[in-house]
C-alpha cells in the first residue's frame, strides 16, 4: 500500500511536500528532492511571507482543519 501512495505522490501534476511540525520538510515529490528533504521550509521562503505561513500551519498543527493558501511567487 505505502508503495502505491508514494507512487501517486511522486507522480502528481501538483507539488506535495510533507512539513513536520518543526517545519523541517520530511517528503516532496519534487526533481531533486535531496535538494529540499531535511531542510527547514523557511530557507525556501521570502522572509516577508514567514509571519503567514507560521499562523497557517499553526492553525493547521492545532485544529488539523486542512488549509490553502497562496503566497506570492
């Protein structure tokens, strides 16, 4: 089962990343994601944005409601 969801995963037309509670990202199913596994999320965010996205996953660590949201690129 796992083998199936990780496939769907790394497959999808979308960016999935997995963010731990320490905000460590722990999966995503980018090209290279050497380059983002184990790296704190806020390295790969402008710091104007870092307030936002702190309360969202906040709220989300807290309530477990899901969440969306956009940030500018």
């Amino acid at each position: 089962m796992a083998a199936v969801v990780h496939s769907h995963l790394q497959n999808a037309p979308s960016a999935i990343s997995v963010i731990g509670l320490d905000f460590r990202i722990k999966f995503t199913n980018s090209p290279s994601p050497e380059a983002y596994v184990g790296h704190d999320l806020f390295d790969f965010i402008a710091p104007q944005h870092h307030a936002v996205i702190r309360m969202v996953y906040n709220r989300l660590f807290a309530t477990g409601e899901a969440v969306s949201f956009e940030i500018p690129g």
